[in-house]
C-alpha cells in the first residue's frame, strides 16, 4: 500500500452519516457535533463554509470543503445570518433553544431541510475515525480545506448526489465507497498544490523512498535494519537513511516504531485481539516488549488503551 491508502484505510466510512440538504436562504446551520472529520459538497446553489477559529469560505457548484474537528463551524447563505438550526453530536438537530427538527425538516430519504424546490442542496458525510492511523492523516490536514469544482472537475458528486437518496439493497455500502472516493480525490487535488502536501505524501512519489515507505507500511513484523531495507531498494545503507530522513522528515526505524505502535493501538481494540497477537503482527518478539514500547510512546498499557475505546 501506499502511504495516502495506509492512512486511508484507517478513514474508511463504515456506515457513515451521509445527509441531503435543501435549503433556501436565508439559512444558518451551526454544527456541533464534534465529527473528526467532514466533507461537505455543494451540489446546487452557494453556502458559506466558516470554521470558529477561520476565515469562511464560499462554496459553489461542485466544490467540496473538508473539516477536521472537533471544533464547530457554520454552514450559512451568508456568514452573518443568525443561527437557525444547531446539530449536536450523534446528529441530533435541534432549534437554538433545543427543539427538535429531525421531523419536522424531513424531506424523504437522507433528506431534510426548507423543501424539496430549495435554492441550495448540500451533500455532508461525517467520519468518526478512531483509530491512530486514523489520526496521522488529521494532523497532516487543515482546519478547512476546499477544493474548487473547477480545479477537479469530478463526476463524484453529483454522483453522490444522485444515490444518496436511493434505498435499495447493499445502498450503505454504495454510499460508503462514494463518500471514501470523494474525500480522497479531494485530499489528492489538494495536495497536489505546491506546498500543501505533507512529508510522507511526497515522499511516496520518491523513487528511492517510496519503495522503503510501502515495504516498512505492509510488512511491519520483518525484523527490519536499515540496511535490510536498503538492501531491498537496491540502495546503499548511508543513501538510503539520509534521503529518507530528508524527505519524510525521521529515521527509517523511527518512522517504522510510529508506525508498527499505531497499528498495534487500533488492532488492540478489536474485540477478539490479544497482546500477544498484535506484538507478532507489528514486529515484536513479545507481549513484553510491545507493552514497553507502547507504554512509553502513548504514556498508558495496552490494557488501559483497550479499557479507555
């Protein structure tokens, strides 16, 4: 895999919370619902995108804004209309002084909003990402990113738009897939901007490094040495450490460790995992030496990680 699809993966929707809206102005909608991370896509119409602690951003056709939480937002006709509505974690909507709408806005399948001829219809997905692979791809993210139709010229969203509302058989998968689609061709546009893109996303097109990146990332139990590695890129041990450490920004082994303890923290919450399973799979010898590492790293046990999920 290739570090984007590693860290992806972690992402993936699984049942996510996908939502139609249809409004018509003047609308404001304060989210607090404490999502990781977000995609919102305007299908028809404008809406502003403005992040608590950010400059707002105006959306139009085709564009797709990505938020990373916790922190709230607004999602308006225009960044000074009053609040309307505010959604709660859990995606519970409510009045300014807590009402509820879920029913009262609803407007079929996966849509709810002013009524079904509204100026503006918005696509928004939620991810919960719980995972610490998960969350190496929010740290190399903004606050808000926005990706202009014209810049991807994508066929996803009105796509998406088009099977959001459909209730057939296997429809949450569909779903799924499209929203994971749309989000990692936004993530791509965007870092294809000069300067946008995090370390190991660059490193990956490297001929050297990206190599070294996907061997470490899909065997992670071999008991790998720098020049082991090396070896296997076809480079020499002193080429091999210092453009990766150039370019990815640590050592070949330090990113290894960040890795193989990442992995090891989401497989230790699966419900059937064991310590001793988990050391084998990300490369230690033993529960002992797994726990050493892992205590050290996240500062509590493998046993109190699990109790805390």
């Amino acid at each position: 895999m290739d570090p984007l699809v590693g860290l992806l993966d972690g992402a993936r929707a699984r049942g996510a919370f996908l939502l139609r809206s249809m409004l018509d102005p003047p609308f404001a909608l304060r989210i607090e619902d404490r999502a990781p991370l977000t995609v919102v896509a305007l299908v028809r119409g404008t809406a502003w995108v403005a992040p608590d602690d950010g400059t707002p951003v105006r959306l139009g056709p085709g564009d797709v804004a990505v938020l990373r939480g916790p922190d709230g937002y607004l999602v308006a006709d225009d960044p000074v209309t009053p609040p309307q509505v505010v959604i709660h974690p859990g995606q519970r909507c409510t009045t300014l002084w807590g009402e509820p709408l879920a029913e009262t806005m609803a407007l079929g399948v996966r849509t709810w909003g002013t009524g079904a001829g509204a100026t503006t219809v918005l696509l928004t997905g939620t991810y919960q990402l719980p995972g610490e692979l998960s969350r190496r791809l929010l740290t190399a993210l903004p606050p808000l990113l926005v990706v202009d139709g014209e810049e991807w010229r994508s066929p996803l969203v009105p796509l998406l738009a088009d099977e959001v509302t459909r209730d057939e058989p296997g429809q949450e998968a569909v779903l799924d897939r499209l929203l994971d689609l749309v989000l990692i061709a936004a993530l791509r546009t965007f870092f294809a901007r000069p300067g946008a893109a995090p370390a190991w996303y660059v490193a990956a097109a490297d001929p050297v490094v990206g190599p070294a990146l996907r061997l470490l990332q899909n065997e992670p139990a071999r008991p790998w040495t720098v020049a082991a590695l090396a070896a296997e890129v076809g480079v020499s041990r002193a080429a091999l450490a210092r453009r990766f450490t150039e370019l990815v920004g640590e050592p070949p082994m330090t990113f290894l460790t960040g890795w193989r303890l990442a992995l090891a923290a989401d497989l230790l919450r699966e419900p059937d995992a064991t310590l001793g399973a988990v050391a084998r799979k990300v490369g230690y010898g033993s529960p002992f030496a797994l726990s050493s590492a892992f205590r050290r790293v996240h500062g509590v046990s493998p046993r109190e990680h699990r109790l805390a999920r």
